[in-house]
C-alpha cells in the first residue's frame, strides 16, 4: 500500500510510540486521524479527536470523523495501551482483580474494539490491483513472550494482542486486509520518561545491540514497511535490540 494520499487512523497516536507514527505518516503524505484521550487538532492532514478505545461509540465517532474529514479511511495503528506492576502475591495481598481487568480491557479489548470496527469499514474500500483494501497494525510487546514478575496483567494482554493476530489476519485475508503485529522490546516513550537517567541508562545496556533504548521513530519505521509491504501478514515481529527479558 502506498502511505501517499491515504488515510489512517492512529488509536494512541497522541504520544509516545504513536506520535511517531503520526508524524511519520503526516511526512509521507498521509491523512491521520489521531484517536486518543489527549492530543491536539492540529488541522490539514492531521486531525485529533477525543477517543476511549474501550467505547464502541467513541470508537465508531473518530472513524466517521476519519470519514468526513478525508473521504475513507485505508489502515489503523493500535498503539493505546497502558502499563502496570503488581505482583500475583504482594505484600498488600493478592492482585487487585480490578487493575488486571483494567489492563486487559485496555490494551486487549481495545485493540480489538479498534480492529473489528475499521475492519468493518475498510471490507467497503475499493481493492488495489492486487486486491489490498486495508491494513491493521497492532502493538503487543516483548512481556507478551517474556514477561517479568509483577507484569502478570501487562503481559497476559500483549500476549492476547500477539495471539488475535493470525486468526484475525486468516478472516480478513478473504477480504484483502492485513493484520500485522509488533512487539517492541525497550522504548523511550513516556512510560520510561519519569524513570532516574541511571534507571534508564541500565535499562538500555540490557539490550544487546544496539545497547541503548528504542527510539519511537525506529518503530514508525516498521509500521511504513508494514504498510508498504503487503507480503507482511499474521506476523508478529518482536522490535527489540534482540534482547530477553530476565525474571526481574
């Protein structure tokens, strides 16, 4: 799929990993619309509006906005999610079944809040010459294969972000929509922000090369060769300086 003259939606493209992403397709002349809490309607070729991935009507008003605003819409990148660290068995107790179904309900069922209502419209898109109509990248995460005591709920839904992704790739192939996954290992995100220089600085040299975080426009990279290459489907690629997360 050409980037050029196309429209995409980004769910969580207001920051971090996302706001790469926007700016990225923003550059190669795209039309975004950034779904997410916070951001700002910038106007032209990028527009934000207000958007809970977990509501299907929000959901469904920032892709009729997408609609309205630049006439369809061609691929969505599912960046929104949230963190969490809270042992199975802490010293409050056990896990708060609360902040599991929080996290869960975030980052698994709005991605595919996300994914089956784009789906629903980009089945409608007139089909390229080879027959593509849309693409779906969504984010997972290393913790999905690797995941670290007190990430329980973090990685239980990035590894159903990692798991919805062949079957949802196998359905829509019929339709001429990929469905394509990456997880990143270490980013420079917000997340990482708040942390001491030394904190991170540590984090960075437990990746083995390049020992160093990721930058969030090494990521906006793979989602343009997703994007543009269409032999890309029901993978999930790990993002990650080749680095496996210890216990702790």
């Amino acid at each position: 799929m050409e980037i050029e003259g196309r429209t995409f939606l980004v769910a969580g493209g207001g920051s971090g990993l996302g706001a790469a992403t926007t700016e990225m397709l923003a550059g190669e002349g795209a039309n975004v619309m950034v779904a997410d809490l916070k951001g700002e309607a910038t106007g032209g070729k990028v527009r934000f509006v207000e958007t809970d991935v977990t509501d299907e009507a929000s959901v469904r008003r920032s892709i009729e906005e997408a609609l309205q605003s630049f006439g369809g819409l061609h691929g969505a990148i599912n960046c929104a999610g949230m963190a969490s660290a809270e042992k199975v068995l802490g010293r409050e107790g056990p896990h708060s079944l609360e902040s599991f179904a929080k996290v869960v309900q975030i980052n698994l069922v709005g991605t595919f809040n996300v994914v089956r209502l784009v789906a629903e419209v980009m089945v409608n898109n007139k089909p390229a010459e080879s027959g593509e109509r849309g693409v779906i990248v969504n984010t997972a995460s290393v913790a999905a294969y690797d995941g670290q005591i007190g990430q329980v709920a973090y990685a239980a839904s990035k590894g159903g972000v990692v798991a919805l992704t062949l079957p949802v790739a196998r359905e829509l192939a019929a339709s001429g929509i990929r469905a394509v996954a990456i997880a990143p290992g270490i980013f420079d995100t917000p997340m990482m922000a708040g942390l001491p220089e030394a904190a991170r600085e540590s984090l960075g040299n437990q990746v083995p090369f390049p020992s160093r975080l990721g930058r969030p426009e090494e990521y906006a990279a793979l989602v343009r060769h997703i994007i543009e290459n269409e032999m890309l489907n029901g993978e999930v690629i790990r993002l990650d300086g080749a680095i496996r997360m210890a216990p702790r």
